[in-house]
C-alpha cells in the first residue's frame, strides 16, 4: 500500500513541473491576447468619442446659425411692422403681467407653508 501513495505523488510533481511551463506560455497568450483585445476596445470607443464630438460641432453651429437666422427675421418683421410688433409686444407684456400675479398667488395657496 505505501507504493500506491508514493506514485501518485511522483506523477503529480512531475505534471506539476511540466504544466507549469505550458501554463506561463498559455498565460503569456493569453495576457497578449487580452492586451490586444483592450487595445482595439480603446481605439474603438476613442473613434466614437472622436465622431461624437465632432457631430455636438456640428449640431451646435447648425443650432447657432437657426438662432441667427431667426433674429434676423425678427428684426427684419419688426422693420416692416412696426405698429403690428409694439402691439403684439404690448398685449404679451398686459397678458404677462396680469397672469404673474395670479400665479404667484396660487401657489401660496396651495403652500401654506409660505
């Protein structure tokens, strides 16, 4: 019986040693190839940062330019109505300052707390 122990130990000892080189090359690979596949994640997430920003520019200047325009319509409406733009502007004044109150009165109301 004292044979049946000792060989499984010599045969361990020896795969131990065999498989522990096998092993560091197949954690080299691995470790390279997970190294690859890191890089090529960041590469792509930093294409997309990249197309992302560059579409925000974009859409910013497209933002900016329909502001613009709109202005500039404003300015040129007012030009050509000017009677029509300082009533229109008066009754959303009368209409503002009317409903301001109002609002600010139902809110307390609804919060004693004020």
């Amino acid at each position: 019986m004292d044979t049946f122990t000792t060989e499984p130990n010599t045969e361990r000892s020896t795969e131990a040693r065999g498989g522990g080189t096998c092993l560091g090359t197949d954690l080299k690979e691995a470790a390279k190839r997970f190294e690859k596949g890191l890089n090529d994640s960041k590469a792509a997430v930093s294409e997309r940062l990249e197309e992302s920003r560059i579409a925000a520019e974009r859409l910013l200047k497209h933002g900016r330019y329909a502001v613009e325009d709109g202005i500039e319509e404003t300015v040129h409406q007012i030009k050509r109505h000017p009677l029509g733009s300082l009533a229109i502007a008066f009754a959303a004044g009368a209409a503002f300052g009317f409903l301001l109150p109002h609002l600010g009165h139902n809110a307390h109301k609804s919060n004693p707390g004020y």
